[in-house]
C-alpha cells in the first residue's frame, strides 16, 4: 500500500479509518504516529485496539502521563506509548522502551518525530493533520 490519505469528519470517523487498517498489523509491528496536539492520535489508537483487541477498546486513553499503557490481548499486547514527555534517549531506556520491542506486540508510539532515529526503518507511519475543529486528513505509510 503507498501512502494512503483519508479525511475524517468526527473522532468517530478517525476510529473507523484506524479499525479498517489494523488488520494490517501483527504483532512485531511498530507504528509511528505524527500530529500536533489535539490532532487526534489517541482516537486513532481507540480505532486500532477496536480492530485488534476490542475487548480492551474501553481501556484506550492518552498515556501522557503514564509513558506507556499495555492492552493485553490472548495472543499478544498492543503498547501505546507517549514521548512528549521524554527528553531524550537515556528516558528510554529508563522507561525499557527497547525492552518492548523484544516483546513480540505491536508498539504504537505518539509524538514519533521526538524520537524518528530509534524507530525501526521498517516501522509504519501515519500521520494525522487538524485541518478544521473536527476534521482531520490521515496520511497512513505502510512502506509497501
């Protein structure tokens, strides 16, 4: 899949756009999130663990102040992680985010771009851009 762009409407719409490309995801995966503030990447993490773990869909929140949160599923975790927070690579480790990737679930990092250079070349990228007070345009980069 090329790049692939979708406009959302609604955090709702943000979910479905997530649910409908988590399948495309297994566990060893990471995918790098972008967007400013408020641009809607938990919502999107809502959609993907919606898609791929629904019975820890009420769990997702914004794991700001927590760094990471772990939504375990039967056959692997999803580990949201936040860097906004983190200054710089010696936080990482104190946080074992390199202990993570070792852990055969899906990494899901927002604020990516703090941290582009650790991230795995093979890792997918979505980026989420605020162009109106609900609307969103969903730049999703598979690699392939």
């Amino acid at each position: 899949m090329a790049e692939k762009v979708f406009v959302t409407k609604s955090a709702a719409e943000t979910e479905e756009v997530a649910r409908g490309i988590s399948s495309r995801l297994s566990a060893g995966d990471v995918l790098a999130l972008y967007g400013d503030m408020g641009a809607g990447k938990t919502a999107f993490v809502r959609g993907l663990v919606s898609g791929l773990l629904p019975e820890c869909v009420r769990l997702v929140h914004s794991p700001t102040f927590a760094i990471v949160n772990e939504y375990a599923g039967k056959d692997y975790s999803i580990y949201h992680f936040d860097f906004y927070r983190l200054k710089d690579e010696d936080d990482l480790y104190s946080i074992a985010f390199f202990d993570y990737l070792d852990r055969g679930g899906i990494i899901v990092t927002e604020w990516s771009e703090l941290f582009e250079d650790i991230l795995p070349p093979s890792g997918k990228r979505v980026r989420i851009e605020k162009t109106g007070e609900e609307e969103r345009r969903i730049y999703v980069d598979f690699g392939d």
